[in-house]
C-alpha cells in the first residue's frame, strides 16, 4: 500500500489542539517548545488555553496549526511510524510548510518564524473589509473559473483553491466575489457562500505578501525534503529546494491546486491518505476526489496510539 502524508491548511484550527498530544508523548511536547522559543512567546499557550478569536487571526493560526501536525507526527514516530514511510507530503496552503518541516527540508523553528511573518503579511496586504473569499459548491473548476472571470469586471476575482470535485474557493475584492457568489447560484451551483475570513488569500491582492515571503525565504536553510513534496501550485512532485523556494513564494499569490494534487498522487499509486494534525477537512476532501483510497486521522493521542496495533 502506498501511502501519502498530507497537512491540513487554516480554518483547521481549535483551541486545546496538541494538548492531549503533549501531555502523552515528550516528543510533540518538544515541538511547542521549539515554537514558542522560535517565535519569543508562549504560542502554546494560546492555543491550548487562549481565545478563539486570537488563535483565529491568520499570524497565529498558521504556526499553530504547523506545531500541531509536527507535534502528531513525532508521537507517530514513537510509535514506529516515520515520513519515510510515505511516499510523498503535500499541504494545503499553510500545510505546504508543515510538510516541508516533516520531511526535513525546514527546520520546525524556522517554518515557524515563516509562517508567523506569512500570517502576518498576508493580514496587512489588503485592508479590512476590501476584500473577501467564497466557496462555490456544486459546480465543476471550469465553470468556478469562468464565473470568477466574468465577475471580476474591473476588480480582481480569481479561483484560488480547487479542493475537490464540487468545492472551489474564488478570491480577490469584496464586490467582485459577492458578484461571482451571485452568478454563481445562477449557473447552478448548490451553495455560495462567502467566508469567515480576514483577508483574500490566494490572489493577486496577495502580492505584497509574496514580495515578503520572497525577502523572507531568501534567508533560510532549505534542504531536499526526505520524500517528495507534492507542491499546491504545480500539483506534481518536486525536490529541488531551489524550485520549492520560488514555488513557496507563488503560492501566495496562485491557486492552490489541491483536486489535482490529489489526483495526481493516486495516479502515482497512492492508496492511503494519512491527515496529520488538526481537523479532518482534508480527508472529506480527498474521499470525494479520489473514490476508494484509505484516509486515516492523526490529530489526537488516541490516533497515533492506535499505530500500536
């Protein structure tokens, strides 16, 4: 059975995540500690204690849900089971750096600092209220694609994740993405609905935040990941830290390619899809692109303890 890794991207997070992690396994407890000590604050602390408004806001939520997965997997690795026993890693969006730090090509301290400056930059591209995301479901990417394109007019609307066969995600300003929710329920679509969220991500509103991540990025170690990176906007394996570099800084900008990803990866053999870390959106995700592949839930000690038999 070939096995694939995947991480989960914001909106995963809950407070008291990792906790019972921590508590049970000395190991995942290290890595709220590598965090808090990358970052200069008690991160762990706010996520297992604080508001959930504050654990919510994009600077906190990204390297909170990272610690999250890293913490799961070194309990895994506990329990007997390591990175190499898949035969790739992907993350959607911010889970692209959780990834990374599994498979070694990140330092854990590291894609914490990144993503704190990554959280906040995205935060502070585009001001509060200007801009907006929605989800369109029930209709196929090629017509998502076409009503972000002609709601756009002359703002910016952009598909900005592709999650699975019926769940497209647009972005871009706030008029032009009530404009496409509107459309489209007019071609069909179940539902459209704008999200709860901060900041248009995902589109070209991003660019800002893709010039810091750029700046950012250029400062840091990174090595070959240990198995191959499914990247968010190639959708195929990679492992020069070179092209991971630059893609990591598309990324902020592009489409999150995540269906295709998953395709792609069962058409390389994937069977299994183990989600590690908070949430289990992913794998809902996954069952209905790739019908008759295995997923499984690591977000809790009772889940990795359950690799004992």
């Amino acid at each position: 059975m070939s096995r694939a890794f995947v991480f989960p991207g914001q909106g995963a997070q809950t407070v008291g995540m990792g906790r019972e992690l921590a508590e049970t396994y000395p190991a995942a407890r290290a890595v709220f500690e590598q965090v808090d000590d990358a970052l200069g604050e008690k991160l762990s602390a706010l996520i297992w204690e604080g508001e959930a408004a504050d654990l919510t806001l994009t600077a906190n939520a990204q390297p909170a849900l990272m610690a999250t997965s890293l913490a799961a997997l070194r309990a895994m690795e506990v329990e007997g089971v390591s990175v190499r026993d898949a035969a790739f890693v992907a993350g959607h969006s911010l889970g692209e750096y959780s990834a990374l730090a599994a498979a070694g090509a990140l330092e854990i301290s590291d894609a914490a600092r990144l993503l704190r400056i990554r959280g906040r930059a995205m935060q502070e591209a585009v001001p509060v209220g200007e801009g907006a995301m929605a989800a369109l479901l029930g209709l196929d990417f090629a017509t998502a694609e076409t009503v972000a394109e002609e709601a756009a007019e002359s703002e910016v609307c952009q598909a900005a994740n592709d999650n699975d066969p019926a769940q497209v995600v647009v972005s871009g300003h706030r008029a032009a993405v009530e404009r496409a929710v509107e459309l489209a329920k007019a071609k069909g679509a179940k539902r459209a609905v704008l999200l709860p969220v901060s900041a248009p991500f995902h589109c070209a509103l991003m660019q800002p935040a893709a010039d810091a991540m750029a700046d950012a990025l250029a400062d840091v170690a990174l090595k070959a990941p240990d198995v191959p990176l499914v990247a968010n906007v190639r959708a195929e394996a990679v492992q020069d830290p070179e092209e991971i570099r630059a893609l990591l800084v598309s990324q902020v900008t592009g489409l999150v390619r995540w269906r295709e990803s998953v395709v792609w990866m069962a058409d390389q053999g994937v069977t299994s899809f183990w989600e590690i870390g908070a949430g289990k959106a992913l794998s809902g995700m996954i069952r209905r692109i790739a019908k008759g592949t295995e997923t499984r839930n690591f977000a809790t000690a009772q889940d990795v303890a359950a690799l004992r038999d």
